[in-house]
C-alpha cells in the first residue's frame, strides 16, 4: 500500500508539481462520530455555508476551520464565530486545510476558476467536497472532479440546491417525466436579474479620485489567482465579486445565477449528456464598463427530445423601469409580464428567474428554487408541488452513508449543467458581430430561437439600446459528440474546452 501511494504521489507530481492522499480523522471513525468541516472562500456565498453547517452541529456537525485569502474576511467570520464560542483553525492557503488529517470535509465557494482544482486535491487528499455552482470554469476540468470522484470514492456535492426541493420541483419534474403533459416540446431558462455596470477602473468617481492603485494588503493575491492569469495591475475597481463578469475567473450570469436554472431545465429534459449542438447570440449592452462577458444572451441547445433554450438579460425592463421583466405562459403563447405588484395577484404564473416547460398537454412554470405550477394548455393552474429539503444536510447524510446515490446532486449533475453553460459561452466567445437580419436569417431554422431573439430585440429596444451600432454578436453552430465530451471538426471550440493553468495550480491531467 505505501508503495503505491508513493508511486501515485511521484507520478501525479510529475505533471503538476502538487497530489494529496492523506487519511482522515474520518476514515477512522464510525457513522455517528462528528464530521469536522472546513469552509474555504466565504466572502460572499461561502457565508450560507459557515451558517449551514453551524446549524447541524445537532447532526454531528462541527466548522473545525476556515480558509480563506483575504485577511479581513476571515478576521470578521472568526470573530462572529469566537461570539459564539466555535472555535477554528485559520487557513490562508487551501493546501494546508488539506494536508489537515484531522478535517473530514470540506465546503467550497471560492470564485469559479478555483472550483475544480480546490475539489480534486480535496478530493486526493481524503475529504468529501461540497462545491459551489458551477462546479467548474471551463468543461473538461468539470469532467475532471468527476473522475476524482468515482476513483477515490469520495462524496461531492454540488451546490444547486433546487435539487433538493424533493417535494416541490423533482416531483414536478417526475410527473412530466411520467407523461401526464405528454411531450416536452421545450425546456426554457430564464435569468432576468438586473446587473448594474462595475465601472471603470481608470475612470474617476463622482468625487474626481482615481481608484487606489494595486491591491489590499489584506488580500494573498498569488492564492487568489491560483490556476488563473495574474491581472497586474487588476483590471476592475473592485477585486471580490467582479470576478463574475470577466473570462479569466468567472462565467458571466450564465455560470452565476444561470447555472441553477439551467441544471432545473436539463433536470426535466432527463438528458445526462451535453447536447448535440449549440448556438449563441448576444452581448454586453447598455453600458460601457470593465465587464467582458454578455448581460443579453441566448443560449440554444439543440437537443433532440426537446431544444433547451436558456435567456439571460441583466438590464431592467426599460430605460427608465427599475423592475425586470417576466417571461408569462399563457394559451396564446409567452409574453411579458412585469414583477408582481402589491397584492402579489400580478404575474404569479410566470418566471423571471426561472424555468418554463412547455409540453403538449401544457406547462409547467418553476418561479423560485422550492416549487412548481402545473398549468394546462389553456392557462388554468391544475397542480401545484411545493418544498425543499436542508441541500447541506443533504451532503452530510451522504457522506455517513458513503452512496452517492444519497446525494441530490452529485457532483456529475453539477459537471453536466455547468457544461451547457461553458457550451453556450464558446459559441459566444467564438462568434462576430452582426445586424439583426443577418442574425435572424441564421438562426430562422430553429423557430423557437427565433421567437426568443425577436423578444431579446424588443426587450433592448426598450432600454434604448440601438442594434445598428450596437451589434450583437452571434456564434456559430457547434456540433458536438456528447460521449467525448468534445466538438465535432471545430478546433477553435475545442482549444477552449480546457483553461490554461499558471504552474503550480494545475489542474492534474491524471486524477
């Protein structure tokens, strides 16, 4: 056995400089001993999962560390912990929580581009990994933790935690894939969520000061990059969230907020492999600032039961409106229908952050993260599934009973719908700009596309957005073999299914 291991460790390092096997306090211990967890990243989302866990502790459930890259973060958590008398050993660098023998499983909500490489040394060095959505920055490191996964027999859970609204959306989606609606005719995403402009870096603000050169002293900027290029000087005013909007760390709102209803949308398609096909059109529009990914998108997968077109806008209504619009199913068809108003009767049936499924026999309407409306083909409500499960409590009774078919969403679940969404941004990124027409007369062939991009036009009308100098760019239609995983005679869609990785945070190309 140690030969072995010795041998795993030298020929993993052989090609990325780091590999972890170590065991665990947890390997030792039985079902009811307590799980010691780390939580690594919790600027922002990683916040909900300190709270998660210290909400099990009557589950056995103990926060024995904290990781995270910047000083003031963690100096504020650990001083909300220290309140309540939990105390934690503090990480700055991931590798040692890992090299921690002690620390059972970990929890990661790290930006993107650290997903993947965070959960396979997790994942070598002992620890089940509960990761953030999407599970990954690009596809082929998604498929990557998978295989780490099944070949330590560890536990990982994603975190899209619709997937455990039990009561409420799987039951929707079983009776669907039951037949009582008939056919899915299509499977539709919606993230309508209003995303302001982030700036200029080298623009004053309204008081006329230039923002501060450089970075936090707080911040291990080194650690923070890891796999991703190192920006010097930072090429956006604000370091911690940001990162969404731009391609080196994050995946615009497609991979943010999008992922949950896409992995929704695929979830009631049934499909388990990436489409045949896809197609992209769209833009940054409405303003100018530092942002580089779309905030006015559609993304079209071609799947043969069904296509799944997801639609994502981050301006408001209009110009001037303050809400965001909403996508309504009603017997003639979809429309708009702004946010509901003070009685709460206003657009109840539709979906602004969302999905909409639409079957012979009617539609099926997910407007939050817990329920579902079943509506018939003339737009009266028949069926309504509600309820949802603790996502996080779902992890931990996984990782005592050691199935993964415990787990809500297991980590391939996770891989395969932020995929769709890598996907859906390559023909993006691969695309040129065009005029409408244009746009319109390529795209004509899938109907439903169409329909889709004549509302994306009427929707940037709306905020004064002119697409004849504002063009928006269409991709091209890339083919792919869902079993490999890779596209079909397009070697430029191909070079983009792998990031490149800055030594020593590699992704390793042997789990």
């Amino acid at each position: 056995m140690t030969n072995r291991r010795s041998f795993l460790k030298q020929s993993a390092a052989a090609s990325t400089g780091v590999f972890y096997i170590a065991k665990t306090s947890w390997a030792q211990k039985s079902p009811g001993d307590t799980i010691n967890m780390a939580v690594i990243g919790f600027g922002g989302r990683g916040g909900s999962h300190i709270s998660g866990y210290k909400g099990l502790k009557n589950e056995g459930v103990r926060i024995a560390a904290l990781c995270d890259v910047d000083s003031n973060v963690m100096s504020k958590h650990v001083q909300a912990l220290d309140k309540e008398k939990i105390k934690v050993t503090q990480y700055t660098d991931m590798r040692k929580v890992f090299d921690d023998k002690s620390i059972d499983a970990v929890s990661i909500a790290t930006p993107n581009h650290w997903h993947a490489l965070a959960s396979i040394w997790a994942i070598q060095a002992g620890k089940d990994v509960y990761v953030e959505k999407p599970v990954s920055h690009c596809v082929w490191e998604g498929r990557q933790i998978v295989n780490a996964a099944r070949k330590y027999s560890k536990i990982v859970q994603t975190g899209t935690q619709s997937r455990s609204s039990r009561k409420g959306i799987a039951e929707a989606v079983k009776y669907v894939q039951e037949g009582n609606l008939g056919k899915i005719l299509l499977s539709r995403g919606l993230c309508y969520k209003r995303r302001g402009s982030i700036g200029k870096w080298n623009e004053p603000d309204k008081n006329g000061k230039l923002p501060p050169a450089g970075l936090s002293d707080s911040v291990d900027y080194n650690l923070w990059c890891g796999p991703a290029a190192m920006q010097q000087p930072l090429h956006r005013k604000k370091l911690h969230y940001d990162w969404h909007w731009t391609w080196d760390y994050g995946n615009g709102d497609l991979g943010n907020q999008g992922i949950h209803q896409m992995d929704i949308a695929r979830w009631f398609l049934g499909e388990m492999e990436l489409s045949p096909s896809v197609w992209s059109v769209g833009g940054r529009l409405g303003y100018e600032d530092d942002g580089e990914t779309a905030n006015t998108q559609i993304i079209y997968h071609g799947y043969e039961k069904a296509p799944l077109i997801f639609e994502v806008r981050g301006l408001a209504e209009s110009k001037e409106g303050k809400n965001m619009d909403k996508l309504m199913q009603t017997s003639q068809g979809v429309k708009f229908q702004p946010n509901p108003g003070k009685d709460g009767k206003e657009g109840v049936t539709g979906a602004g952050v969302g999905v909409i499924v639409e079957c012979e026999g009617g539609t099926v309407v997910v407007p939050n993260y817990s329920g579902a409306i079943i509506f018939d083909k003339d737009g009266k409500e028949v069926k309504k599934f509600e309820g949802s499960e603790d996502h996080f409590k779902n992890f931990i009774n996984a990782c005592r009973s050691r199935r993964v078919e415990d787990l809500h969403a297991d980590i391939l679940e996770g891989h395969l719908s932020s995929a769709l969404c890598h996907t859906g941004n390559i023909s993006y990124r691969l695309g040129s700009k065009e005029a409408p027409d244009a746009i319109l007369e390529k795209i004509k062939g899938d109907k439903l596309g169409a329909e889709s991009f004549e509302r994306m036009k009427e929707h940037l009308a709306k905020n004064e957005v002119d697409l004849s100098k504002d063009k928006l760019t269409i991709g091209p239609v890339l083919k792919m073999d869902g079993k490999a995983e890779r596209f079909i005679d397009h070697e430029a869609a191909n070079a983009m299914l792998k990031d490149k990785y800055r030594s020593p945070f590699v992704v390793p190309e042997v789990v």
